[in-house]
C-alpha cells in the first residue's frame, strides 16, 4: 500500500488511477483531498496494524497509546474528510458514491465511539468498536484484493463489465471486512465468557 501511495509523488495527474480521474485531477479541493487521503492512510494502516499486538499494548503501553492517537488523527482529521471529498466524484456512478459515503459515515462513527470508550475505560467495548473501525480502514486493501478476484471471474460472466467491477469491489471491500469484524467480535465474546 505505501507502494502504491508513493507512485503518487512526486505528483503527475497521468499515474495510476489518476487517469481515471482527470475530470477532477486537477481541481480543487479533489487534488488537495486525494493527495491528503494517499498521505494520511498510510499512516492509518500503520498505526492501526500495531493496536491489536497483545505484546505492544502489555510491554509498551506507551506506544500502545500514542499509536492509538495517531489512528485517531489520521483518521478523524485527515483521512476521513478527505476521503469524503473523493467520495462525491468516484467511479461508478451514484452507487459507488453512496457506498464510499456510508463507508465514511460508518468509519467516522466506529472510530469515534473506540475513542469515547478509551476515554472512559471500558476496554472491552473500546476493543470491539476499534475493531470494527479498523475493517473499515482495511477496505483499501480488501477493495484491490476484490478488484483482482473479480477480473479473475470477469470471463465467465458475460454481465461482468469494468463497472461493474468497480462497483461490486467498492461494496464488498467494506461490507465483508466488517461482517468478519462482527465474527471477531462474537468470537472473542464467546472466549470470555468460557474463561
């Protein structure tokens, strides 16, 4: 992923996805949102991937922490708004508008209830909500892992057209990420409740 973030810099609006999007790539505030949310996400995805370390949040608690608030930044001040710029021009028409909106809404939302719960100490319901609020995040892995799955499938339906592509991986990079994080979630219910 940070791969495909730096192919975006120095910036050329004829890389990657960019020429895709050259109805917009140029115009503001979709440059300044798009080159903040390849930025920010980074971040996401790095901060996030350290919040469940059983061993960092026992050994190093402090890291725990500070990792935690720069997920929280990232996402709430940056990663979030910027995605939300983006999302009013995506491919694929209204659906893929509406399904990166309520992407955003659900992540927003997650991200700030796991914080509310740190605030106040209740660590289970803090766990479960950043949980959720990090398959959330995972869908810009998750969508390009989609997207090569269904060029796979793409010759055996004949339905199957880029487009479709596009709005089918959006949909599913989110939805089966956070029906996984609810599996997690049970699961683990289930562990404390037998021990």
């Amino acid at each position: 992923m940070i791969e495909i973030c730096l192919n975006y810099f120095p910036w050329s609006d004829h890389t990657n996805f960019l020429v895709l999007k050259q109805d917009v790539v140029n115009t503001q505030p979709w440059r300044i949102g798009f080159q903040m949310h390849v930025i920010t996400s980074s971040f996401v995805l790095l901060a996030g991937f350290t919040q469940f370390s059983r061993t960092i949040r026992r050994n190093l608690p402090r890291l725990h922490r500070y990792a935690g608030w720069l997920y929280i930044i990232a996402t709430l001040g940056f990663a979030l708004p910027s995605g939300f710029i983006l999302a009013f021009s995506a491919n694929g028409g209204l659906s893929t508008q509406i399904c990166f909106v309520v992407l955003g809404l659900l992540w927003g939302c997650s991200t700030a209830l796991a914080l509310y719960f740190a605030m106040h100490k209740q660590w289970l319901k803090h766990r479960n909500w950043m949980i959720r609020s990090f398959a959330l995040a995972l869908s810009a892995l998750s969508l390009r892992t989609w997207k090569l799955i269904l060029y796979e499938l793409q010759p055996y339906f004949d339905w199957l057209t880029p487009l479709h592509i596009y709005q089918l991986e959006a949909w599913l990079g989110w939805t089966i990420n956070l029906l996984i994080a609810e599996l997690i979630i049970y699961r683990l219910a289930k562990k404390t409740k037998s021990n």
